[in-house]
C-alpha cells in the first residue's frame, strides 16, 4: 500500500482538500458580500429617504382631506342653518298670521266699530256752525220774504 494505507488518511486528505477550495470559495465571495451588503445599506439609506417622502406626502394628502373635510361639514352646516332659518321664519310668519286672523282682527273690529261711530260725531262736531249756519240762511230767507211781501202790500 502506498502512503496512504488507511480508508481514514485518504478521506482526510480529501477533506483537507475540499476544505481548501472552501476557504478559496469564501476568499472570493468576500469581496461579494461587501458589495452586497453595502448595496443593502445604500437601499436601505434609499429606502428610509423615500419611506420619509411618503410620509410627508400622506401627512399632507391627510391634512389636505382634512381641511376639505372640515370646509365640506361647514359649508352644509351653513346650508341647513339657513334652511332651518327659513323654515322658522315661515312658521312664525304663519303663526304670526293665524294670531291675528284669530284673536287680534276680531279684537281690532270690537274696537273699531265704537271709534268709528265717535269719529263720525267728530266729524260732525267739527263744524258746528254748519247746523247753525242752515238756520241763519232760514231766518235770513225767511225775513227777506217777509219784507218783500210786506213792501209789495204797502205799495200797492
């Protein structure tokens, strides 16, 4: 048997062999994992920045919709504000004229009857030398006949 006698020797010096290669495989996959790992960070570096835009971005996309949100809530809150302004100005209206079709007309007309009757007396007593002066022109009229009947007798 030559040097190497023994199964054992044999499979040692194979596996010294193979773990040559191996340390030359990881000798050369080195330089390969550096790149890739600083290639992992620059991602990562690229990733934080844009994860860090988008972030900003959806801050104002959220704040945008908010303040539309919150213009939209106030815009219909001031429609209905206004509809249910007009909506209680009509029932009072209404309302308004119910109370006086109902109590304050009949009200008004009880009242108004009495001073409509005074008013006609007042009217009337505004003139008070009218009835007077109808009786003036009678006695007046009534003398002058008188007169000229008696000058008509008296000269014939």
């Amino acid at each position: 048997m030559p040097d190497l006698t023994t199964a054992r020797e044999e499979l040692m010096a194979v596996a010294i062999g193979q773990l040559g290669e191996l340390l030359d495989r990881m000798d050369t996959l080195a330089p390969n994992l550096d790149a890739s790992r600083m290639e992992l960070l620059i991602t990562s570096t690229d990733l934080a920045k844009k994860v860090e835009a988008y972030s900003k971005r959806m801050d104002e996309i959220t704040e945008n919709a908010k303040l539309q949100t919150v213009k939209h809530i106030a815009r219909r809150a001031d429609e209905m504000a206004r509809g249910t302004v007009e909506t209680q100005t009509r029932a009072v209206e209404e309302a308004a004229r119910m109370v006086f079709r109902n109590e304050v007309g009949p009200a008004l007309q009880r009242v108004a009857l009495p001073l409509q009757d005074v008013a006609d007396l007042a009217r009337k007593g505004a003139r008070p030398w009218e009835g007077w002066l109808l009786h003036a022109a009678t006695a007046v009229l009534a003398s002058a006949i008188s007169w000229g009947m008696a000058a008509w007798l008296w000269l014939r």
